[in-house]
C-alpha cells in the first residue's frame, strides 16, 4: 500500500505542469522617421526598401497600388480584400511578396497560416514632406512583437517576450502601467478621461493628431452646435472620399495617472472598428517612451 502511494504521488509530481521563466529578448532596434506627425518605419518588401507607416491601429498590413509595382509585388488571382476606412469602401486584389523584414526581421502574420500576405489600397497623401510612403504597417505583423516605441529617440525595438507577467520590463527609469483593453486583433485600446467623462481611447500610432468620433461626440454631449466655432479641416483616410474634421479644444484629458490641461483634438462623426469613442494618437506618442506588450496584452510608459 505504501509503495502504491509512493508511486501515485511520484506520478502526480512529475505530470506537474513546469512554467518557464520570463524571458525577454531584443531582436532588431529600427530607426524612425516622425515627418508631419506621421511615424515612418523602413520596411522591406522582396528585397527593396520601402517606408511604411507603424500604425497599430490597423488591423491589416497595406500597400499602395504603386507600391505594388515598386515591390515587383504578384497579385493573388484567387483572393481579394474590402477595405473599409475614413474614406469609404475599396475592393482590391491581395499581394504575395516573396519576403517581407523590419529591421532584418522576418514578417509573418499572426494567423493560423503565418503568412506574409499583404492587402492593396488607396492610401491618401502617400507623399509626405517629399518621401514616398508605400504602406501601413499594422497589427497582423506587429502583434507578434512586443513594441519599444522611442518617439523622443526616433527608433522603434522589436521584442520577442515569453511566460511575462506583470511588471518585466528590462528597462532602469521608473514606469507606470496604463490600463488597456483588448476587444479584437490585438488592439490596444486605453480607458481615458476626457472633461470629467469616461472613454475608451484605440491606441493608433498611424493618426497623426488624436480623434474624437462619433460615439465620443455623443457621450460629450459634443453636438455641431458646440463646433460651428471651430476651425474646420477636410481630411483623407483609406479609401477614396474625404472627411470633414474641426479642431475643438478641451479643458483636460487624464490617461493613467497624467493630465494634460487645454488640449486641442480634431473631431469627427466617424464609427471606429473596434469600437471605441477616440483615436489616441501619433500627438500622445511623440514625447514619451511607451512599451507596447503585446504578448502580455498590457501598455506601459516611462515617466
């Protein structure tokens, strides 16, 4: 009886599960470009450099129809995409590259095939301060990183990070966790507060200035009468139509434990996917170091 349970407890004790330490390894530190607001990453596509833009705040990878013969790209004769953005509606066949890197990194998207597929739009002011732009760069391939994001250093860190928790990051200076959600596609989007209401921010370094939309005019009670005021913008996103934004000013927005007093957004009636009541964006980046993990779904930012 007692070897029996000698050796049910020595069969216990070895089908325990063992957990690896945290490991967070560097991959590739890549120089950035901040032009106008808009953040530029080198990217290259079937062996020649190109400049994307580092949007987390999409979903999918695009390039532009020029890119398209810029890369020597084949187009798939099987599969196409819709493409919904700012700008309206646009179906347009998807892209194969033979190899696609940052910063000597292989991409593959986060997907059941690890591919490297690309989707085709059209991509508004894809000439920015004379630089060509062939695309955006979005979560399907940055979510298998955990992002570094030095905007004040102009370089981006790839991080590849496993069995995290918590408070890991390898960095000396202190840091704060800011709260995030995660409703779909590795979006990151943040609770914020913006005049005293409650709103949920999507994380998107490809908006060059922060955004309210739709359903954050809405819980402002922010209504056309309250802009007539205001300076009013025509503005493109993906797509091929034009929005009307205005630039409000707001007495302050709170995100974590920071406040920013008298800040000016743009403002639009325009639904976000996923839903969220604001773009933070490129504006709230600039000045601050920022992790973004998506392996532990969490956001941090360096006092």
């Amino acid at each position: 009886m007692i070897a029996r349970l000698l050796a049910c407890l020595a069969l216990l004790f070895c089908a325990s599960p063992v957990f690896g330490a945290c490991s967070v390894r560097s991959l590739a530190t890549i120089p950035l470009e901040l032009i106008g607001g808009v953040i530029l990453a080198p990217v290259t596509v079937n062996g020649v450099a190109g400049r994307f833009v580092l949007d987390t705040g999409a979903a999918l990878t695009v390039v532009t129809p020029d890119a398209v013969k810029h890369f020597a790209l084949e187009l798939d004769e099987w599969t196409a995409t819709t493409m919904r953005g700012v700008g309206g509606v646009e179906r347009r066949r998807n892209a194969n590259p033979k190899s696609i890197d940052l910063g000597g990194v292989a991409l593959r998207r986060q997907s059941l095939a690890r591919d490297s597929t690309l989707r085709v739009a059209t991509l508004p002011g894809n000439v920015v301060a004379g630089q060509q732009i062939d695309g955006l760069l979005g979560r399907d391939f940055l979510s298998a990183f955990d992002l570094m994001l030095n905007l004040p250093g102009r370089v981006l860190t790839l991080y590849e990070v496993r069995d995290c928790t918590g408070r890991f990051l390898p960095w000396t200076e202190p840091y704060l966790a800011v709260p995030v959600e995660n409703p779909a596609e590795s979006a990151l989007v943040v609770p914020v507060e913006l005049d005293g209401v409650p709103l949920r921010a999507l994380l998107d370094s490809g908006a060059s200035s922060t955004l309210i939309a739709a359903s954050g005019m809405a819980r402002l009670g922010l209504g056309m009468d309250r802009l007539a005021g205001d300076p009013a913008h025509v503005v493109s996103g993906m797509g091929p139509h034009t929005v009307t934004t205005w630039r409000h000013r707001f007495r302050a927005l709170r995100v974590g434990n920071e406040t920013f007093v008298t800040p000016v957004f743009l403002v639009a009636p325009i639904q976000l996917n996923p839903i969220a009541d604001m773009l933070l964006g490129a504006d709230w980046l600039t000045k601050r170091k920022v992790w973004i993990s998506y392996a532990t779904r969490q956001l941090f930012t360096a006092r």
